[in-house]
C-alpha cells in the first residue's frame, strides 16, 4: 500500500522474498526463536541456526548439480521433521 505524501525508498520500502526475510532475521534477532517444537525432547532453533541450515542445504544442493530454477521437493510427516532436516527455504 502506498501511503500519500511518502517518497518510497529502501528505507520504507523493499520486496519481500522469504530470502530476504530470512536474512534480516538473523541479522537483527539471530539469538532469538525461530520455531520450537514441543515434542519430547523440546527443541528450539535460533534465527541464526535458521539462516546456517539454509545456507547448509543451499551448498549441499549446489554441489549436487543443483542450480537456479530447478525445482527440488521432499515430503515429511511433521513440519519439525522438516525442520530438522532442510529447513525452509533454499538461497540460491
């Protein structure tokens, strides 16, 4: 929505991806929770540890052969699982 009388600019302004929402995530509440799952045991993940294990999965698909616009799937029973193994998002 474009406010009147507001000059858009980087400031007020920028396309999310959920890249880019990842990245700032880190970057300003790094220690802060991500997700926790309240099985037994609990488990937390820090926007930190978020971001790390995209950046993980990323590497691993690149030294796949993987590359932009390729799609790549997998299916999990629980969104933890998921979790714990890919994460959400691949930054490539």
């Amino acid at each position: 929505m474009i406010m009147k009388g507001v000059m858009q600019c980087p400031a007020n302004n920028i396309t999310l991806s959920p890249v880019s929402f990842l990245e700032r995530a880190a970057l300003v509440y790094g220690d802060n929770t991500s997700i926790v799952d309240c099985g037994n045991p609990l488990i937390r993940f820090s926007w930190k540890q978020t971001y790390q294990r995209c950046l993980n999965l990323a590497s691993a698909l690149l030294h796949l052969g993987i590359s932009r616009h390729d799609v790549v799937s997998s299916l999990f029973d629980t969104l933890i699982t998921t979790y714990k193994y890919y994460s959400f998002v691949v930054v490539l």
